[in-house]
C-alpha cells in the first residue's frame, strides 16, 4: 500500500488516481501531520511526500518514517530541489523532481516496491 502525502489537494488527487489506476492501493494526507496519523494505523510499503509542506517539511516527515517504520520506503517529489540536492539530503530515498513525469513515477514505484 502507498502513502501519498501531498499538501495541493489537485496534485494530490491527481497522482493518486493515476496510481490507482496502475493498480495500486493508494490512501491520502493532506500534510504529513495527517500522515504520520495514518502510518500510526496502518502499514505501507510506500510513503510518497512533497517537500515543501506547512508545519511539518517532508524532510521531517522522512525523518520521522525513518525513525519509527525503519523498512518503509520513501519517495521524495520537489519542484524546489534539484535530483541532486535531493539524493545528499535524503540518503536513501529515491527523488524525482516536480513537475512529475508519470512514466518516472511509475519507473520509480516500480524499483522502490516491486510487485509480486
């Protein structure tokens, strides 16, 4: 199951019905408040973040993931970094770059949880 963590409801809704119609399990937040609420419930194999979020960055938010679901692995979308200041602040999470391409989203899930 994915976690899209997203705070602009378009993108939001937008990259989630592109997942499910790629046959994923997709669940939603609204900010990384919200998502780290929903993690607290449920399990996934996926967290999908923006970067640039109110209150809680997605950089916390990485942090975070990291800290209580160690195995979870983390996608990190930005209009606001470069592929490379992507990957050395968020070492082990794989980065794309906003606007997203979906072929590259779906290349990304794809080598992040590949399916069974």
């Amino acid at each position: 199951m994915i976690l899209l963590v997203d705070d602009n409801r378009v993108s939001r809704e937008a990259f989630a019905k592109i997942l499910r119609l790629h046959g994923h399990e997709v669940m939603e937040a609204a900010d990384a408040s919200a998502g780290l609420h929903i993690m607290d419930n449920n399990h996934f194999d996926l967290v999908i973040t923006d970067f640039v979020m109110p209150n809680i960055s997605g950089f916390q938010l990485i942090a975070h993931v990291r800290q209580k679901w160690p195995g979870t692995a983390i996608l990190l979308m930005s209009g606001y970094l470069t592929p490379e200041v992507g990957e050395m602040i968020s070492d082990g999470v794989e980065f794309i770059a906003k606007p997203v391409d979906v072929p590259v989203l779906l290349n990304a899930i794809e080598r992040l949880v590949p399916r069974q």
